[in-house]
C-alpha cells in the first residue's frame, strides 16, 4: 500500500554517517525518504525512526555500483511512495577494502571508488532522471568533497572520484537547461564519520606525525590545524545545506559547488 502523498527523497547511502544526517533532516521537514544503502541492518534500523509528524522512511537494500540494484531501487520507490522528486547522490568509499593500511594508492583503490563515487553516482542519476523530469520542481544533490576542489596527496583515487562529480555537476546542469530542475554539489570538508574513522586510521597507520594516535585524536589534529571557524563540522551541518538546496527558496542555484568546511578551502 502506498504511503501518504509527500515530495519523496532517495537518499543513497542513507544509512549512516552524512547520509543518516541528511535522511533525518529530510523526513523531519516533511519528506518521505527512501534510503537506498549496502547496510541492511542501519537501513532498517533508520527505517523505525520517524514519528508521526515526519515524513515516512522506506529502506532498500541498494548497490549502486549494480545496474540491476539501481533499476530496483526505482521501482521499489514507486511501488512505495506515489512521486519522486528528490535524489541525493551520498553513497561513497573512501578505497578498496584494507585501504586503511595502505600508504599509496593500490589498482583497487582507484577501481572501487571509481566505480562506487562516479559510476554508481552517474548510473543511478541516468536511471532516475526521466522520472525526475516528469516534475517541475525536481532536485538532485550531489554529495563531492573539499578534496575534489584541491587534491589530496594521501588520498589521490579518492579526490579525484570527487573532482569528477564536481564537473558531472557541472556538465549535467547545461545540458538540462531550460528543465525546471536542478542540480547542485555539496563539499563537505572534515567530519567524525564510520568513513572518517577509516582515514584516521589510515594517517596513524602510514603517517609518521601520527604514529600511536588513535582515530578521533589524527581527526581533531586536523580540526585544529586547518579548519579556520574552529569546529569541526558534522553531519547536519551538511544536512543543512542539502534540504536548502532541495527547498524551492534554492530554485536561482543550479551547477553550484558549495563547500561545508568551515573556510577549509577558499575557492
Ligand atoms: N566524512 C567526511 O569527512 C567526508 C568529507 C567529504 C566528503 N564525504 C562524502 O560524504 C559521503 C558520505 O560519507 P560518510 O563520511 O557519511 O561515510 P560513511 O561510510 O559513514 O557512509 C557512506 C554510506 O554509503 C554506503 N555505501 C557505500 N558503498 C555503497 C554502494 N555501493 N551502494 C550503496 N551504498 C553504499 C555505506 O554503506 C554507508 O552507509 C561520501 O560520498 C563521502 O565521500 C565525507
């Protein structure tokens, strides 16, 4: 049986991390939202988190690196919620299992990240946007990186994954002109994450400034050395932005890379 009739979100990755931030903020606001993630066990545990003044959350288990998962995912959006208006492009990897030990870049690295931060964020955005195009006021948010604007050394498979949605973005946005839609990147800068957990160890693993730190300490190292507001920045800062640019008070932005950093990065 259908849900009640509400704008619907799919937010990939939804589960954890940025992701649950920006499902959370979403359906708070009055959003049905599906959350399309690999996580079946913090999909389902979002799913129960609504009450009975936020929108509802539906979880489909969902790899978008697999066309036919993709193809799923739409369905299952429909035969759940009656349109679809939204889509946030959030599900990302930071490397190939066991990058965390590594000090260079390994075939893997690039293959996976590629494949999950760029294909799979290209396929789901193809397979999704004649339905979006059937609405006047469709959105999509595409989730990049701080590193995509500048590079990282330690990090170079992955920033340039980010780079490339940056300039997806960027080329998509031009050649749907004229559509009442839009399309625009969010780049977030450092956030306590499952995946920033991950670098952090990946530092104290291969860096020797952070040798016999743990995670959250090389994490808070870096908040204090380069992030000029101060704080660290969190997942619902990034929400924040995202349910902006989803708003119809965004309808002027479209193309647009904006940076949740802190002044990180000036650009
Ligand atoms: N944490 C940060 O500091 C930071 C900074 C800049 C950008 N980002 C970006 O923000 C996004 C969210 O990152 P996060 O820090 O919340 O990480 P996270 O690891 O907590 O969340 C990523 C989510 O994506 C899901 N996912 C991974 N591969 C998938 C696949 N093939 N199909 C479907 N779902 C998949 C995971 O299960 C997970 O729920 C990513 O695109 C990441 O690159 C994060």
């Amino acid at each position: 049986m259908k849900r009640e009739k509400r704008r619907t979100a799919v937010v990939t990755g939804g589960a954890t991390g940025i992701g649950e931030a920006i499902t959370m903020k979403l359906s708070n606001e009055g959003f049905n939202v599906v959350v399309a993630d690999l996580n079946k066990e913090k999909g389902l545990e979002i799913s129960q988190k609504t009450d009975s003044q936020s929108g509802d959350i539906a979880f489909c288990e969902t790899d978008v690196t697999n066309q036919k998962s993709i193809k799923n995912l739409l369905d299952f959006s429909f035969s759940n919620f009656d349109n679809l208006n939204i889509l946030i492009n959030n599900a990302g990897v930071a490397g190939a299992k066991g990058w965390e030990h590594e000090s260079v870049s390994r075939e893997e690295d690039w293959e996976a990240s590629w494949k999950v931060n760029v294909l799979g964020l290209i396929n789901v955005t193809t397979e999704f946007l004649p339905e979006l195009q059937n609405n006047n006021d469709s959105r999509i948010v595409n989730i990049a990186s701080v590193s995509g604007r500048q590079g990282r050394p330690s990090l170079p498979h992955y920033s340039s994954t980010k780079a490339a949605v940056i300039n997806f973005t960027k080329s998509l946005d031009k050649r749907l002109k004229n559509n009442d839609i839009t399309i625009n990147t969010v780049c977030p800068g450092l956030l306590w994450t499952p995946m920033w957990e991950q670098v952090g160890l990946k530092y104290s693993n291969t860096q020797e400034k952070y040798k016999g730190f743990n995670a959250r300490e090389v994490f808070d190292d870096m908040v204090q050395g380069s992030i000029p507001l101060g704080r660290e920045q969190t997942p619902q800062d990034v929400a924040n932005l995202v349910y902006f640019f989803t708003s119809p008070e965004s309808a002027g932005f479209s193309g647009q890379a904006v940076n949740v950093d802190g002044g990180f990065f000036l650009n």
